[in-house]
C-alpha cells in the first residue's frame, strides 16, 4: 500500500497522535466524527453481504460496510497503518503503508523475493484468516499498542470493525486489524524460524518457509500446532512444499532463480477474460438497466486489478503492463456510431 504523496515524518506524526487516544472523544475527532455518530453505527454496524465465486468453485462471502460507516472505517484503517508501520514484524508483508521514500516497501513482490534461490520451500495458509478475530480478542490485540486508550473506546473500535462478532471479509479495516490479531503469532514463527535458519514471510493469511537445505516434513505438524495456539488453524488442502527440482510458487508468483515473475498462465487467462469483455462490452453498453452497467463495472474493475498487479512485478513502465492497458483501452473503444451484432456470434459461455 504505497502512500506515494507520504513522508515519514507524516507517519511518525499522525502515529503518535493516534497513539494517545484516549476517549471516546478523542477518537471521533481523529475520525471526523462525533461520538454520538460512532456509537449509533456501532450499536448495528451497516452492511451488505454478497458472494463471490472463488478459483475452487465455491463462494466467498463479502460483506461490505455501507457508505457512512465505510467513510469511517478507511479514516480508522489509516490511523491504525500509521501505528503499525513502526512496529511491524519483519515477516509480515500483506496490507502494509509505505511511504515514498520506503527503502523497505512490504507487498507482495518484496514478500516472495525473500525466498529467491531457496533449496526447498514450504506453504500453509490460514483458514478463514479474518474470521478468527472476535470482539473481545480485538481488545485484547490492541490494547499492548494502545496502553493509554480507555476500556470503552477500545470496545467502540472492536464494536465498529466487526460484524457478525468477528472481523468482516469487505470492510477496508480488516486487513490492517488481522496485522495486530497476528502480531504475537508472527514473532512466535520468527523466533521458530531463526532457531532453524529458516526464512519465514507473512502475506495476509499465506505463510511461507524456506531453506537453502531441507525442510523436514514434521515441521507442518510443529506449524499446525503453534498456529492453532494462537488461534489461527491451518488449511490442510492448502498445504504446498516444493522439493529442490520442483517450481516453486508464493502467493501465486513463480520464483526463478535471480528475480520474481507471473507464470504464463496468468496472461492466458487474463487474455481471455480480455477477449470476452471486448466481444461483450459494446452490447452491455447499450443496455441502461443497472444490472448490465454494474457487470460493465465490475468486470472492467477486475481487469483493471489483474493489469495493475502486472505493473507491480514488472513495473508500471514496462512493456508488458503497457501492452495489457492498451488491451483494455481498445476493448472498450466504439467501433462505430451504431452497434450492429449477430447474437449467434456472442460467446454465451460466460
């Protein structure tokens, strides 16, 4: 998350203020916002649910706070980066602030360039990461970096950042919160690894293990159990180690043996998504219901993710994100005043 107009001189101001929070009051000001407010969207935090579909052909459910309290929740999100960006664990690299000067940016292609040239390489994920944290367990994670803050105020946080008593997949607080829920989790591992000389990452709910040796197999059951004692098990179905001849991968990126890439599946599939969108988006566009300009939206939102995430393993000047914009670009370009099209040739298999 980078904060290119950011100086650390602004994070280090705007941590210690946020820092001293004490009521209730204090709190609202920092969040635009009066106490009144705050405790009327904490009494039944707004939100919609939806699904997604997942790679694995099941459903993910978002649940997505709603204007007002979202406006809230980005403002408290920030504050909360700028005091995580000081105490970060050196393993963790999901959902991290940099500033334009950062000469430690932390995301996902820092992350999987820690284990460039590993001998083996192993990866757990967390089961339904954000899920684990509930209301009273938030308090309990924030309190050692908040000493000053009162009981009420940080029950308001907890009350205003879950849903459902527990932290909600949507929300733009989740994320940095799911760092703090972690923090004693990722110096435990740290602690475990160093013992081991092993190289250990966090990306959000992907942890990965690397060694210029081997890894024994008993060490997944050693992680199962130090994970669950921190209150966060371990996916099984998830688990991937990869041997000294094999290929391997972190969080979805392949590592080679000098540098960090995307496999060529990844265009593949981007390139038909691609194709699809251009054989589509000219008749979506005609319509004006609010369902086909929201798939227009959507769609387009989602090529725009997958292109940037180019830009940012190889760069937003390289030829290879330049070539995948313009794609878009002329995928969306009116080939004339007046549409004419044979439905028979619309690709239904969508």
């Amino acid at each position: 998350m980078h904060m290119g107009s950011s100086s650390l001189r602004f994070f280090r101001s705007n941590a210690k203020r946020f820092a001293s929070v004490r009521s209730k009051e204090q709190l609202a000001r920092e969040l635009d916002s009066s106490k009144y407010t705050l405790e009327l969207l904490a009494v039944s935090p707004p939100y919609r649910s939806f699904k997604i579909p997942k790679k694995d052909g099941t459903w993910r459910t978002i649940e997505e706070p709603e204007e007002d309290l979202k406006e809230v929740l980005k403002l408290l999100a920030f504050h909360l980066q700028t005091v995580y960006f000081f105490i970060k664990p050196p393993c963790a690299y999901g959902y991290i602030l940099s500033h334009r000067s950062d000469p430690d940016k932390r995301n996902i292609v820092t992350n999987a360039h820690r284990h460039i040239q590993a001998h083996t390489l192993l990866n757990v994920d967390m089961r339904d990461f954000f899920h684990q944290c509930d209301e009273a367990e938030l308090v309990s994670v924030l309190r050692p970096h908040f000493p000053e803050m009162e009981q009420d105020c940080l029950e308001l946080i907890a009350n205003l950042t879950t849903y459902h008593n527990r932290l909600p997949m949507g929300s733009p607080s989740s994320p940095v919160l799911s760092n703090y829920a972690a923090f004693r989790l990722d110096h435990a591992m740290l602690a475990w690894s160093q013992e081991r000389n092993i190289v250990f990452t966090r990306y959000v709910d992907d942890m990965t293990f690397s060694s210029r040796t081997v890894l024994p197999v008993e060490y997944v059951k050693q992680l199962e159990e130090a994970c669950a004692k921190f209150g966060f098990p371990l996916n099984p179905a998830k688990t991937k180690y990869y041997g000294p001849e094999d290929e391997k991968y972190v969080t979805g990126l392949m590592l080679t043996k000098e540098e960090v890439v995307l496999p060529g599946k990844y265009f593949s599939y981007l390139q038909n998504d691609l194709d699809r969108f251009a054989a589509l988006y000219p008749v979506f566009s005609c319509l004006s219901d609010e369902r086909s300009s929201a798939w227009v939206r959507h769609f387009e939102q989602g090529l725009t993710g997958r292109i940037n995430h180019i830009g940012a393993v190889y760069g937003r000047s390289s030829a290879t994100f330049r070539h995948y914009q313009k794609k878009l670009q002329a995928a969306k370009r009116p080939v004339a005043e007046e549409i004419y099209m044979n439905w028979l040739d619309l690709p239904y298999e969508i």
